[in-house]
C-alpha cells in the first residue's frame, strides 16, 4: 500500500491510499454513480482517458469474472473509492478487483473523500486531474497537471478500436446484415445487435475504413459508442451523408449518435459533469413513458438545435435535465439514442423498446432502396 496524492485542476487535492498499481496519471475526473458494475464500467472503453470516481461507497465486493467484462482491457486511466473491499465474496469470482488493476497496471486508490470530490465536480463540472505516489509537493503535482493534455487534444478513440475487421454470427432467421462502426463498442451491445442480425460486420473507423468496407454487404449502418470529445473528429461527416446518399439507413449509440448530429449541423455541447450511472430517467416522447436507463457521456446534441430544426424529432429526453436523450429523422432512416439501452452495467428495460425500434428503421430503409 502507497500513499497517493489526488488533485483536481483547481488546486483541490486529497491524500489517500494506492490498493493497486503505482506511478502517475493525469485524466479527466468524472463520478460515476451506479451502486454496482464496476467490471463494466472499468472495461468500457468510453471511460479511456478518464479517472472515475465511485460514489457508491465500498468497491470490490463481489470480485471479478471474465463473464461481466466488456472489453479485452480496462481502458478508465484510474477508479478512487472511499473503500476498496479487500474480501471477495462471490461464487463467480476469479479474483479480486486489487488484482484485475495490478495485472493492468492500472491505478486505484481509496481512503479518500468520494462524497467531497463529487459535490466539487457537480459544482465546477467535470475537469482535468492526477493521481500519483510519488513523492511530489502539492504545488508541483498542480502545475504538471494544468500542462498536461485535455481529452480533446486528439481522437483518443483510436486506441480503443479493433485492429481488424470482425463478423460475427448472428440470428440465423434474419437476412438482414448490419456494418457497425466501431469508435469503442461495448461487447453487450454486440450481443444486442446479434439478436436481429444474420450478420455484424465490426469495423474500426480507421485509415482502412474505406477499404476495409468495400467487400462487405450491408443493409445498415451502426455507430458505436466511444471515448473522448466527438467535436473533433474528423472525415466521419461526409461518410454518414454517403451512407445516406445511398439509400442506407443509420443507428446508434452515445458517440455515434453525437457523430450523426454534427454531420446534420446540430450543435453538440459539453455537459458540466456528464451522465456517467445506472438510474437515469428518460422520457419516450412518442408513447410518454418513463425508462430508467443507464449512461456514460460527457457530451450531448442541443436541446435548440433539435427543437428548431423542422427535420428532426426528439424522441427520448432526460428527465433529470431536459437534455437529448435520443433523435429521429422526419424523413430519412436515421434513428439515435444517447443512452446506453444494452446497460452493463444498468437497467436494461428500454433495451427491447430501442433495439426494436432500431430494426424497423432498418427495416424501412431497406424497403424504401427496393
């Protein structure tokens, strides 16, 4: 166990205790508040370049198993506790969350005050910060930190996508095939696809991208979701436009859905403190039911842009702040949520009233091509 020193871009900073891993790390800090998940939360790859910070409590509890992960790696730079459970307790588990971070070499650290750094980022909105167990002054650890880089500094989803393209298998009673984009997708959301798919090409929005996609059929296209500010990708615009050009209906997820709003002109913003837990409420405007959904984003569509803009209709909104929660084109098949309706971690009871809805867009493009 090492001493560590947590700060936040404003100077506030706590000393507290390494359970796992050691050095330093300079992130965004943002708080997560679902009460469990945490293998899921860690293996997201949207939390790449983020420290989360778990309100819930005592972290760990229950262990790990490889069955809950949604990525090959942990991809958040770092988690701070208030306790870290050094006793497992579960029948499922094949060890200990200390141990998942040690073989990841990833940060974590407890013995700190959760409740205190969350009110400061609910207050002042997510910001940049470091963790380290060097031994480091509070005064140097902040400068280092106000010269490190922000998470939109540069594409970060680079590194969380695949290195190749992968089909997978889908429902064999389905002739309908899906080309997924992926920016970071989440094995849950796979899964979901795979239920009303014969087929789902998963292809990293890379170099190859174009190559990469001209020997595949498709009847749709799928956005993943993803780390990192959407405003500053570039060349994806055109691509979805294309893709709509040719008769080719569109979905997604988060990232994706902040993509296909920016190459329609809607403005994308960055919310104070993001969405980033598993008891969100969200509103289906066509029906006027409530869902209790399960989100991790840091950036949305305008509320204005989409309310003032006679082609697109809010189709589910937040009910915690009024905010975008998911869109649809009046006359194109085009049909996007930000939420994550696969959950893992979350609720998933929107996941059947999302996927299905996503299928009959699908279903309409492809009738309307002939």
């Amino acid at each position: 166990m090492k001493k560590a020193l947590l700060m936040l871009e404003n100077g506030h900073y706590q000393y507290g205790r390494a359970f796992a891993g050691s050095g330093k790390i300079f992130a965004e800090f943002v708080f997560n508040t679902a009460m469990s998940g945490y293998e899921e939360i860690l293996t997201d790859p949207s939390y790449r370049g983020q420290a989360v910070i778990f309100t819930y409590p005592l972290i760990g509890n229950y262990g790990i198993t490889s069955h809950d992960i949604q990525s090959e790696n942990i991809h958040a730079e770092a988690i701070i506790v208030r306790e870290a459970s050094r006793v497992t307790s579960n029948f499922r588990a094949q060890m200990s969350l200390g141990q998942f971070l040690e073989n990841s070499g990833i940060m974590g650290i407890d013995r700190v005050d959760t409740r205190q750094l969350t009110r400061i980022i609910r207050s002042r909105g997510a910001m940049k910060g470091g963790i380290t167990t060097e031994d480091i002054s509070p005064n140097q650890f902040h400068e280092q930190i106000l010269e490190s880089r922000s998470i939109s500094d540069e594409n970060i989803y680079q590194y969380v996508i695949a290195d190749k393209v992968k089909t997978f298998a889908g429902n064999p009673s389905s002739k309908l095939k899906v080309l997924a984009i992926d920016f970071g997708i989440k094995k849950n959301i796979i899964n979901d696809l795979l239920k009303d798919y014969s087929q789902v090409h998963l292809v990293p929005f890379d170099r190859n991208f174009e190559s990469n996609i001209s020997q595949l059929e498709y009847d749709g296209i799928f956005l993943s979701n993803g780390p990192g500010d959407p405003r500053i990708v570039e060349d994806i615009q055109h691509r979805i436009i294309s893709f709509v050009n040719e008769g080719l209906p569109i979905t997604a997820i988060c990232f994706g859905h902040q993509l296909i709003g920016r190459a329609y002109d809607l403005d994308v913003i960055k919310l104070p403190f993001g969405h980033h837990g598993g008891n969100h409420p969200v509103k289906y405007h066509p029906s006027g039911k409530i869902y209790i959904t399960s989100q991790n984003h840091n950036y949305a569509i305008a509320m204005e842009s989409i309310l003032n803009n006679p082609d697109w209709m809010l189709t589910w909104e937040n009910i915690y702040d009024n905010t975008v929660s998911g869109m649809k084109h009046r006359h194109l098949p085009i049909n996007a949520v930000q939420f994550h309706p696969e959950a893992s971690p979350g609720p998933n009871e929107a996941n059947s009233k999302v996927f299905a809805d996503f299928l009959e867009t699908i279903k309409q493009g492809q009738a309307a091509r002939g």
